[in-house]
C-alpha cells in the first residue's frame, strides 16, 4: 500500500508548520510509546528506580533529541 500526501506551497493557505507536523508525526508516536513503556517500567519497578519530577524530565528531554523534536518549531 502507498499513501502519498500532497501540499500545495504555492496556495494561500499553506503553513510550513503544518507541514513540519505532518514530517514528524512518525517521531512523535515512537516518542510517545517510548515515554508509555519507560512510565510502565517505572510503575512496576518502583523500588529500583523512582518516578519522580527529576527522572521524568531527564527522560522526556533524552526522548526531544533521540526523535528530533522541537516543540518550538512544531507549535510557534
């Protein structure tokens, strides 16, 4: 199965932004099941290793730069 999807640059209701989202969609639902799967670790794990403010934003800015997502490009 192929899916092509087409955007027109040239019509006036265009926005790069948009299509920036629609480029990274595939890095947001890896980054988002990579993010369910690390909460679920900690979750069960709690005695090794526990959730906590510090660790979740360690985690979550590790997860920005593995996918290439900038949240300030994606959302201006």
């Amino acid at each position: 199965m192929k899916i092509t999807f087409e955007f027109d640059t040239s019509a006036d209701g265009f926005s790069s932004d948009e299509l920036l989202r629609v480029q990274k969609a595939n890095d947001m639902a890896a980054f988002i099941f990579e993010l369910e799967q690390k909460v679920r670790d900690w979750y069960r794990n709690r005695a090794n290793e526990p959730l906590n403010e510090d660790n979740l934003r360690e985690f979550v800015s590790m997860l920005y730069d593995k996918y290439g997502i900038d949240l300030d490009k994606l959302y201006p």
